[in-house]
C-alpha cells in the first residue's frame, strides 16, 4: 500500500485527509504536537485494518524532525505523498496593534517548520496519482 505522510494531522484539515486517505487504505504516517490525540487517531484505525505510524513533535524543533524522520519503521519509510499542512494562525488585532511574538510564532511553524519535509528522499517508484510521467515527482500539499 502507498504511504501518505501529513504534517498537522491532529485537527482540521490534516485530520480530514488521514480519514480520506485512510478509507483508502494507505499506510498513515501522522504528525503534531499532541501526542495523546495522535494515539487516539492511532486507535480509531486500528479496527479498520490501516497501518498507522504516529511521530509527536513541534515542526519548528528541527533536530527532533530530523530525528523522527531518520527513524520512520521500514514498512513506512518510502513516502509517497507528502502533506506539509501543519500551521496556525495567532492574533486577531489590526496589523498595526500585532504582536511580534505571534508573528514569529507564525513564520517559524507556517514557513521555516516545511523546508525539513521536503528532504524526505523521493518515492521509489511512480507515486500512485498519475502525475504525467515524472518518476521524481511527488504530490505535495500545503
Ligand atoms: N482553516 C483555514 O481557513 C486556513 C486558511 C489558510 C491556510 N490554512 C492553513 O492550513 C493548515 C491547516 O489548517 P486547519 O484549519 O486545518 O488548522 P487546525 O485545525 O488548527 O490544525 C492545525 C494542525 O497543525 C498542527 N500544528 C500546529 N502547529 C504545529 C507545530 N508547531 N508542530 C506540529 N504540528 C503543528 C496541529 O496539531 P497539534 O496542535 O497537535 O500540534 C493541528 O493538527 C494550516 O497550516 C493553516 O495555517 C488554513
């Protein structure tokens, strides 16, 4: 079965595409800070015979993204689709009252928490969504 990794699994939009993924069959490699919401996904799975792998971590801590993805098990490891979709957005005031602390907070998991995801080595083989013929290719979301 082809694997899907998805960065912000635990909610929104990252939840939605593990369960439509998942309906599907694929192997699920999820990933977000709350490890106890991870496990939950992780069991809901488990009765509908989908292998799951769950990684808790901040996207913004470079060397324990580093890490995980250094140690995903074998039978996970050739990712074929990436969904870089962990994000937030902080602050509700006009640009002029914002505050610093939330835009860093912002630019550090929205912008600097993708590019250590994008190092994943590409799939093996022609990933399962046609994509015109490039082998290199892999479907990214974000
Ligand atoms: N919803 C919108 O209208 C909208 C519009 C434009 C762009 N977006 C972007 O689309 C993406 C998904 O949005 P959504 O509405 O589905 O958001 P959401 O429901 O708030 O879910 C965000 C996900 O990102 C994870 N996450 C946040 N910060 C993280 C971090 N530092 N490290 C690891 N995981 C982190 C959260 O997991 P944990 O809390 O467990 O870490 C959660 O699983 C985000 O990047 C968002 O910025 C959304």
């Amino acid at each position: 079965m082809p694997t899907i990794l998805i960065t912000g699994a635990t909610a929104g939009y990252g939840l939605a595409m593990a369960h439509l993924f998942g309906s599907h069959h694929y192997n699920l490699v999820l990933i977000g800070r709350r490890s106890e919401r991870l496990e939950a996904i992780q069991e809901e799975f488990k009765p509908k015979g989908v292998k799951v792998h769950v990684i808790s971590l901040d996207v913004t801590d470079r060397e324990a993204v580093d890490k995980a993805l250094g140690s995903i098990p074998a039978e996970f490891a050739d990712i074929d689709i990436l969904v870089n979709n962990a994000g937030l957005a902080k602050g509700i005031d006009p640009a002029q009252k914002s505050n610093l602390d939330d835009w860093e907070i912002m630019i550090d998991t929205n912008i600097k928490g993708l590019p250590a995801f994008l190092r994943l080595p590409p799939p093996p083989a022609p990933p399962p969504v046609s994509t015109g013929g490039d082998p290199e290719f892999r479907l990214l979301f974000y």
